[in-house]
C-alpha cells in the first residue's frame, strides 16, 4: 500500500500521461492542484515509486511513466465509474429511444456508439441463442404455399425461416396453426423444442375437422425449420477501429490489434475469460494477451430478463481514460439490456 502522499504523485503522474502521452517530470507533477510539497519532494518519492515498480523511466533524463502496477493502482482507487457528460448522456438516450428493428442492427449500431464515446474500438458480443428462450412463434402466409416462421427469443434475438408447403393452405388454416404450434413451444429453448414430438391429435383443430390435415401439415413444416439450422455462433460487432488506430503510435502494434479484433473467437474468449476472473478492466498482460501488452480493456456483461446475454467492452491504449471509458460502458450496457428485455 502507498501512504496518502505517494498515492497523490502517482495518480497526478497517471493523470498528466494520460493527456499528454509524454514522460511526466517532477515540475509537472508539483503544480498539480492536490499536490502540496516541493519538487524535491515529488523527486525523491517519484523515485521511490520507480523502484517499487509503479513508475518508469524511460530515458536516463526524461520524466516518469506509468507502468502496468501504476495503472492498476489508479483505476483500482477511481472509485467506480465516472459520470457521462450531458452531451454524451443525451446520445446515449436519443440512440436507445430511436433504435428498433432485429437484434443484429441493435447490436452493430450499439458498438458504434460506444466507440464514438470514448474513441476506441468498441466490441459488443450477442447472447448465444442455444440459452435463449422462445418468447412468440408467429406464422405469416405469404403464398398460398409459402409460410414465414418468425421467432422471438428471450434475448431479444429474432429468427425467421420461410416454409415452403406441398398444398394451397388457406390463412385461416395458417393462423389454426400458429396457436397450435405456440402452445408446444414458447417458454421453451431452441434445442428443446425443436426435440418436441409433433402430436396428431394437437394439429387438429376441434372446430374445424375439415382443416385438419392443413394445420397438421403447417405445424409439421413449421417444427422441421425449427429443427434446422440457427445461428448459433457468437454474433460480435466491432466499431471504431480507426479511432483505436489513431491512439497508437507503433504502426505494428495497430496490424496485430486490428487482426486479433478480425478473430471473432478470440475476441469472445478474450471478453468471457475477463469477466470470469472479476474484472471491469484488464490492462496490458492482463487480459492473457501478449499482443495486447500496449492495451487496455474495459469490459462489462449486460443484462435480459434478469440474466446476463453476452457482453460489450473498449480496447483503447493502456493510457486511456479509464473514468470515461468505465462511464460509457456502465451506460451502454445497462440502457442495452433494458431495451432488449423490452422487446
């Protein structure tokens, strides 16, 4: 632990590298508001710091910069989130007012607007469909034969699949069939209904003995699409990685970034494994890995119904600024999960 005074000289020298991307000299950090001793104070306890591996140098004449253990001792003492600005706060509620349509959309547009608040890469991770739940099954005639199957999953996800039928069916035949088939499979999983045996007597309408096989043939192909294919790999949306480019110097460390965020499975694992050791924020070797040593990360889940669908995070450089980027992702991903458990 650092007493009170080493602890302001290093969050004052965060502070300052943070701006300005420059090593950090003694005189800098003596004129700092809540900094109250002598530059040979500062001095001395800037090379105390160094040598208990919260500062570098650099250079043998250059200032101090924050290491790895020095970033980690300021975001841990930032004492939660920040606050957005009005500006941004007012972005962020026009967005979510305005944004409707399929979950992909919602989800591609969402990582844009985190990235236009913090300017770095913004990473947003769709639930996995295999926990959702069936929330509505509607069936639509399109044709005398042709019938689409629209699906709301507990998520917020939306799956439609086109049937294609071998008779004419009437609409009123179609409709018979939607309420028979939500009645076998809403509150259940993808996986789940799609084992549920289709029972003869369930297609048969009571008061409609002629429209029987017409309905049966209906809820018959409706159940075979929900037996088919569906998209159950990670959807993850990827925005603003120009802003994350223009935060590096190094033109290799931008190649190796850009084609880690282009590996969608390591970018999901990179997330979830974040997020299951306790971590908000995984800073330079601490998000597992080496090529993202220059990095920082900050990473939270969102919520649907209550359980946790999948999760949004910034990647922006080690020196970036933790308060504002804890803020917007705080935001987002609170307002994200409130819109898509609204449906």
């Amino acid at each position: 632990m650092l007493d009170d005074r080493k602890a302001t000289i290093l969050r004052a020298v965060v502070t300052e590298y943070i701006e300005t991307a420059q090593p950090v000299g003694s005189g800098h950090v003596a004129k700092a508001p809540d900094v109250t001793v002598s530059s040979a104070t500062v001095r001395n306890d800037m090379a105390a710091l160094e040598a208990e591996g919260y500062l570098d140098q650099p250079h043998t004449s250059a200032g101090r910069i924050p290491t790895e253990k020095g970033y980690r001792f300021f975001v841990d003492h930032l004492g939660g989130p920040g606050r957005l600005g009005a500006t941004e706060t007012q972005q962020v509620r026009t967005f979510f007012s305005r944004t409707h349509g399929e979950i992909e959309q919602m989800l591609s547009d969402t990582s844009r607007l985190l990235s236009q608040l913090t300017r770095y890469a913004a990473v947003v991770v769709g639930p996995p469909h295999e926990v959702a739940t069936i929330k509505s099954v509607q069936l639509v005639s399109l044709t005398a034969r042709v019938v689409l199957v629209v699906l709301v999953l507990s998520n917020g996800a939306i799956e439609k699949h086109t049937i294609e039928l071998d008779d004419d069916v009437d609409e009123l035949v179609v409709n018979a069939a939607g309420v028979r088939l939500a009645s076998m499979v809403i509150g259940r999983s993808l996986a789940d209904a799609a084992s549920v045996e289709v029972d003869e007597d369930l297609t048969r309408p009571a008061s409609s003995p002629a429209g029987a096989d017409g309905v049966g043939s209906v809820v018959r192909a409706a159940m075979a699409a929900l037996r088919g294919e569906h998209r159950h790999d990670d959807q993850v949306y990827i925005g603003g990685t120009s802003d994350m480019a223009a935060a590096f110097d190094a033109v290799g460390t931008v190649s190796e970034i850009l084609r880690i965020l282009e590996q969608q499975l390591v970018v999901v694992s990179l997330l979830e494994d974040v997020l299951d050791r306790g971590l908000s924020v995984a800073i330079g070797t601490e998000t597992g890995n080496q090529a993202l040593a220059d990095c920082s990360l900050v990473v939270a889940p969102y919520v649907v119904d209550g359980e946790a669908a999948g999760s949004i995070g910034v990647l922006g450089p080690t020196r970036m600024h933790y308060s504002q980027a804890l803020a917007a992702v705080a935001v987002v991903s609170n307002r994200l999960g409130r819109r898509l458990s609204e449906g």
